[in-house]
C-alpha cells in the first residue's frame, strides 16, 4: 500500500511546488501539511477536515484527488473501494446514520403541530359558540324585556 504523504509529497516536489506556497495558496496551515505528507493523521483536525485538505491540495497541484482520497480511506481503515457521488469519493461514513429515522421524525413533529392546530382552533371555535349562544340569550332577554 502506498504512503498518502509520500504520494502528495513526491507530486509536489515534481511539480515544484513548496508547502509555504500550498500553505500560502490554500490557506491550510503549513502544520497541518507537514503531518499530511508525515502520515501523522493523529495531529490533523476532524476527518471531514482532512479529506478537504487532500482535495484542496491535490487541485493546488493539479492532481486528480481521487487517489489520494482513496489512500487516505485505507489508511484510515476503511473499505479501498470508495463510493463515487457527483465526483468525488464518499466513504460510507459519510451517508447519514440514519435517513429514515430523519424523515420519520420530522414527519412526527409535523403531526404534533397538526394535531396541536387542530385542538387549538376547535377550543377557539368552542369558546366563540358559547360566546354566540351568550349574546343571543342576552339579545332575546333584552327583547322579552322591551315587549312587556
């Protein structure tokens, strides 16, 4: 299995490139790129973080990041054979955990608002008759009241 850092450095030595110009190109710090072309993914930030990095590093040196990426998920321990989406390559840990799950609780949040709706408007809709019903028997007692 080949290096990711080795692959990334070997690229941009051949192209000539520094890591204070990549640095300096792509804003990723110089710290960070240092432990990417070492290997030493224990001092990178998160791992959505890291495969930003090798893409971005990959484009500054004009380098297809597929590859890398790849060499990055199996030395992460995951599958070598990495999903293709729109592109780039997505791991299966970057699927939600759980899209039904997702979808089924914003279906419920939208039933409680429903039925919380319903309740409220037929509580209005009963306090509203009983407020009818008072003012016509208030009405017919002022009308009993003027005929006599």
């Amino acid at each position: 299995m080949d290096s990711l850092g080795r692959y990334l450095r070997e690229n941009r030595e051949a192209k000539g490139v520094t890591l204070e110009q990549i640095a300096e190109a792509t804003k990723i710090p110089k710290g960070s790129l240092e432990y990417l072309e070492s290997d030493q993914y224990e001092f990178l930030p998160a791992d959505v973080f890291v495969r930003g990095f090798i893409r971005t590093y990959c484009k500054n040196i004009n380098i297809e990041p597929n590859h890398a990426l790849s060499l990055y998920h199996e030395r992460k321990g995951r599958p070598a054979q990495a999903l293709r989406e729109y592109g780039r390559i997505v791991s299966p840990t970057d699927e939600p955990e759980s899209g039904r799950g997702l979808r089924l609780s914003h279906m419920l949040l939208i039933l409680i608002a429903i039925v919380t709706f319903v309740v409220a408007f037929m509580t209005v809709g009963s306090e509203r008759e009983k407020e009818t019903l008072s003012s016509q028997k208030i009405i017919r007692k002022i009308e009993k009241s003027r005929h006599r």
